[in-house]
C-alpha cells in the first residue's frame, strides 16, 4: 500500500480492528475502522471461541527440486505450555 502514511481509522468510530504484523524485521501494527450494517446478522467466526486455542497464520515457501517449483502455503502456529 502506498498511502501508510495518511491511512487512519475514522476518528467518529469507535469499532476498530487492528492488525499487527512483521515484515523485514520491522513490527508494524495498522489500525482500521470496521464498517458494519445496522441491521446485519452477527457473524458466528468473528468472536473468539473459548474452545479454540489462539495462534498465529504463518507463511513458509515450499521449494521443490523434483518438479522444479515454488510454492507459498500458509499454516496456523499454537503454542500449548503445560
């Protein structure tokens, strides 16, 4: 994105999402204003149930000698301490 620098969530909304990420060794955390329609329907996934454990989506290139290719999948990283 090219405007980092001039985006900013509408100061007349207090519903926010932020989002918090790395990139070249640097942590970035951007804040959005969430849009949302009066008479909507609430949505099941948004909140956090208390049966599922918290992680982070994670990227890992793949590269393969066989067929010659390279792949980027994504995967959800937990961390259980017992």
């Amino acid at each position: 994105m090219h405007n980092w620098d001039t985006l900013t969530p509408d100061p007349h909304n207090p519903k926010r999402f932020t989002q918090r990420y790395k990139r070249e060794g640097q942590n970035f955390v951007v804040e959005y204003s969430v849009l949302e329609m009066p008479s909507a329907k609430p949505l099941k996934w948004i909140e956090q149930k208390k049966s599922v454990i918290p992680g982070s989506l994670m990227s890992m290139n793949f590269n393969s000698k066989i067929l010659n290719t390279k792949k980027k999948f994504g995967y959800i990283l937990r961390i259980i301490l017992t």
